[in-house]
C-alpha cells in the first residue's frame, strides 16, 4: 500500500520504517530540510537502537523517503497517518499541529476520487478525532465524512525498543469512523498476528491515555513507597516490592515456571518518570477530566509524587553530605532513559536544576549526550567523578554496573554515591564508598547482595 506519514519525529519515523519494512511504500513528510536530508541518506536524526540498520535497508529499496511536499506525498498515497507533537502548554494538550496537518492534508484530498483512509497516530485526547480532525478535514477537502475514511491508531513504542515494539506489537487498537476505515487500516497491518481491536475514535484514544496513565502510577506507586523505606528504619524497598510481585497475579506460574512479566519493571523504585509520553499524557488526561467536572485525584496524586521525587534522591545526598552550597556533585545519566537521548522531563535534569537550587557545582555524564547548555558534560566518568564531593546515579545505564569503582572512588574528594536506581543492586562495592541507595533507611553501606 502506498502511505503517506506526517512527521519524522520519533513515532512518525519509526512508524514510517517501519510499515516500508513490511513492505509498504511509504513517502514521510516534514518541513525540517536537514531531517529531510538525514532520513533520505539513511540517518535517523535521533538515537533509537535498530532505526539506522532499518532506515538504510528500506531507503535503499526504494520503500522509504521523505519530502517536504505534503500535497503531492498524500496525493499519491491511499493512506496517510498523521504523527506530529501534541507539546503540553499550560497544562493542556497543544492540538495545533494535529490541525495544521489536517488542513494540509484534507486540502490535497480536494478532488481527488480515489477513497482515502486517514489515521491519526499522534496521542491525542479523547475527542478529538472525531471532531477537530473530522471537521478540518471535511471543510478543507469539501469532502464528508464517508467519503474519506478516519482512523485513530494509538502507537505503544517504547523508547530504546521501539522497533522491536513495533515489529512485535502485543496488540494494535483501531479506532474507525465506519467500518470501511477500520479494514483499510486493519490491512496496512495484516503482517502481524496479535489481537487487533477494532472500537470508536474516543475509545482508542482513551486507551492510550489509560495504559500510559497506569504505567505511570505504578512507577509513582513504586517512589512513594521507597520514600516511605527511606524514612523507615529496617525497611528495604527492593526487597518489599520483590516480595509484592511474587503475588501470582504478577507473577504466575505458567508449565512450572515462575513468569515475571515486563510489567514489573514499572513497579521499581527510581528517581521518577520522564520522557516524550508519561509526563505529557498524564497532564493532558488531568486537564481533560477537569473540563468534564471529573476530579482526577489519582491523576493528581501520580505527577505530585513523581514532581517530588527528585529532591528526595537529592535528600539523601545531603544525609551523607551536609549542606550542598559550594559541593562539587556528578550526576551519571541524564536522558530520562537508558538507550536514548531524550531529555524531555528528564529525571536526571529535574535532580540537577535541584543541586543547584541547594548551591551545588554539577558535572554529569551520559554516553549519548554531548552538549547541554550551562551544563558541563564530560566525556567519560572518570572525567565526572575525578574531584568530586559525591555522585548521584539518575539512569539505571548497565554500564555503571561494571566499573571499577574502587579506582573512580580513589579520584574523589569523598567517595559519597547515590544510587537512584538502584542499578548496583549485587555489586560489591569497596568498603571506602558510602553508597546510599533509595529505599533503604541507612547511614550508608557497601552492596553484596
């Protein structure tokens, strides 16, 4: 099928690949020139593992490219899904661009004859598919409702695995205006066997906001207990939420053996949620539930404790430290994820903008960033720690599980260590570190289990 992909942002790229993958044609569409040029010479502009190896192979087939020419992209394709940013401002979803690209594309459809599916693969509230999009669409094409098909298709990609995510869905959520629309998408995805639900427009955007919303209030369930640890004596939040997830409604027993579910991951303890989804989507859905009389207390109570969170982790360093004014503290990992370089909400930001606030010199770390403005970045951690009052761990990197941290200590003016992922869960630390985990009540103690 020939298809059309507005944006090459991170979910319009990986969609757009993706789809040439399975052998579509796929034409994206984006107004940034260098991005243009970067993806027609098979060069993800950002770093999502499998994106460069799939962007090369499809590119030089022939299945993927990318222009600058809305009209002509749309004109030529049957399908064409819309993935631009929904951004937060002020606290609610900005839907500018979902109606900018509506325009432009119900403006290329105007006399064309052929049926025409468009979907809408940006997050969006509920609602909004089926009456800003619908209604851009119709007025800007001259066409209604029918003769043009409507779809919205929530994307579930996970950054660091999003190809895998999308090569492997565990399920694909069709919102259909008419059941025409819902089998032209559903035959965009007949390479994959997984469940597909076909439901209403404000159901498929309502499921999106849903799982992202609970995903986030586990991890913030999983913080507001490793605070309560910290202020616990003798109480360990690893151990305590281990012993929650052998529950066999988490973990069940499946042909005599023990299944832990990925699930499990978000119940952890860490240093809050961040990213291009979590923080957003729970705002939006907070603000849309307001609009409708409805008290999102939960919603409330999830970005209050992940705004929180931070200063916690930052708490424990000066536990160990005293006060931070004029202390010199490296911050390892600042993307909000291991295996990307997203800085939206980061974590590891929210900690630093923190130490500074409490009078803190910061030098951080990170293998995928290079450059932050007013923030001096090192190019390894030896570079980061040499020197230092203290270091805090804001990115559960796999790396910093095997360094020597008997020679990084010895270049510190302290060896004071906070791990705020708990990374180095079962490392034997040397006995000169004071390493303060989150979730435990402690003085500090060398890991061995």
């Amino acid at each position: 099928m020939r298809i059309a992909v507005i944006g090459t942002g991170y979910v319009g790229l990986v969609t757009g690949a993706c789809l040439a993958r399975i052998g579509h044609d796929v034409t994206c569409v984006d107004v940034d020139a260098k991005r243009i040029q970067a993806v027609n010479e098979g060069r993800p502009p950002f770093h999502e593992p499998g994106l460069p190896e799939l962007l090369k192979e499809t590119v030089q087939s022939g299945r993927l490219r990318a222009t600058d020419n809305l009209a002509e992209a749309v004109t030529a394709a049957e399908a064409t899904f819309i993935a631009v940013g929904t951004p937060s401002s002020n606290g609610e979803i900005d839907l500018s661009y979902i109606e900018q690209a509506a325009a432009q594309i119900g403006a290329a459809l105007r006399g064309k004859n052929a049926y025409h599916t468009v979907v809408v693969k940006s997050t969006v509230v509920p609602g909004t598919t089926a009456t800003l999009v619908l209604a851009t669409l119709e007025k800007s094409s001259g066409l209604k409702a029918g003769e043009f098909g409507l779809c919205m298709n929530p994307e579930f990609l996970r950054e660091g695995c999003a190809v895998k995510d999308f090569m492997e869905p565990d399920r694909i959520v069709i919102g259909q205006s008419d059941k025409r629309a819902g089998e032209v998408l559903a035959s965009v995805y007949t390479a994959f066997d997984c469940p597909k639900i076909f439901t209403s427009l404000n159901n498929a955007e309502m499921i999106k906001y849903a799982s992202n919303s609970l995903l986030a209030t586990l991890i913030s369930f999983s913080n507001e207990i490793a605070a309560l640890c910290e202020a616990t004596p003798d109480t360990d939040v690893d151990q305590v939420l281990d012993g929650v997830h052998l529950d066999r409604r988490f973990s069940p027993v499946v042909k005599g053996e023990l299944v832990s579910p990925a699930m499990l991951t978000y119940l952890r303890a860490g240093c809050g949620f961040g990213g291009s989804c979590f923080p957003k989507d729970v705002t939006a859905l907070r603000a849309f539930a307001e609009k409708r009389g409805v008290t999102p207390r939960i919603l409330d109570a999830v970005l209050k404790t992940n705004e929180n969170r931070p200063a916690q982790v930052v708490a424990l360093a000066e536990q160990a430290m005293g006060s931070l004014q004029g202390k010199s503290i490296a911050v390892l990992g600042i993307a909000f994820k291991p295996d990307t370089d997203d800085l939206r909400e980061s974590p590891g930001l929210a900690i630093i903008d923190v130490l500074k606030q409490r009078g803190a010199q910061v030098c951080a770390y990170d293998p995928l960033i290079e450059s932050i403005k007013d923030l001096t970045i090192s190019k390894t951690v030896d570079e980061a720690v040499a020197g230092a009052d203290g270091v805090i761990i804001a990115s559960a990197l796999p790396e910093f599980r095997k360094l020597d941290w008997a020679a990084l200590a010895a270049t510190m003016k302290s060896p004071i260590l906070v791990d705020g992922r708990n990374i180095l869960r079962g490392v034997q630390l040397p006995s000169s570190i004071h390493y303060l985990p989150i979730g435990r009540h402690n003085q500090g103690h060398n890991e061995s289990s």
